[in-house]
C-alpha cells in the first residue's frame, strides 16, 4: 500500500510538463486585466447605488404611515 502511496503522490508532486516547475511571476498585461476587472467591478457597483439607493425598512415604513392613503384617510 505504502509503495502505490508514493508513487502516486510523487508523480502529483511535480508535474512533467517543463514549464509547470517554476512559480508564476504575472506580467504588466496580467495586473492590468486584474485593475480593469476591479475597477469595472467598483465602477458598476456605484452605478447602481447611485440610481437603485439603499434604503432602510424603518425610515420607508415612517414614510409610509406619515404620508400614505391611510394617513389621508385618517385625517
């Protein structure tokens, strides 16, 4: 069992395609497509906060109750 143990987890270990042994070092092409997508990311993301706004449930329900058809009818 041992011996199949480590053949196997030896041949996992490194690959044998010779360009899988070294470490990946990433190119300016590589950390401008990394910005891009955050800031497409970020840009996006503010976009719809500015046109779809976060409001809280309390403050829509004060709203609501202070100016709604039921506060017409009331008064």
């Amino acid at each position: 069992w041992f011996e199949r143990f480590v053949i196997i987890v030896t041949s996992l270990h490194r690959d044998y395609i010779p360009s899988s042994w070294s470490m990946f070092h990433p190119t300016f092409v590589d950390i401008g497509i990394f910005l891009g997508t955050i800031g497409i990311f970020f840009t996006l993301f503010l976009l719809f906060s500015r046109f779809f706004p976060v409001l809280a449930l309390n403050e829509l329900k004060s709203i609501l109750k202070s100016s709604g058809d039921n506060y017409k009818k009331q008064h």
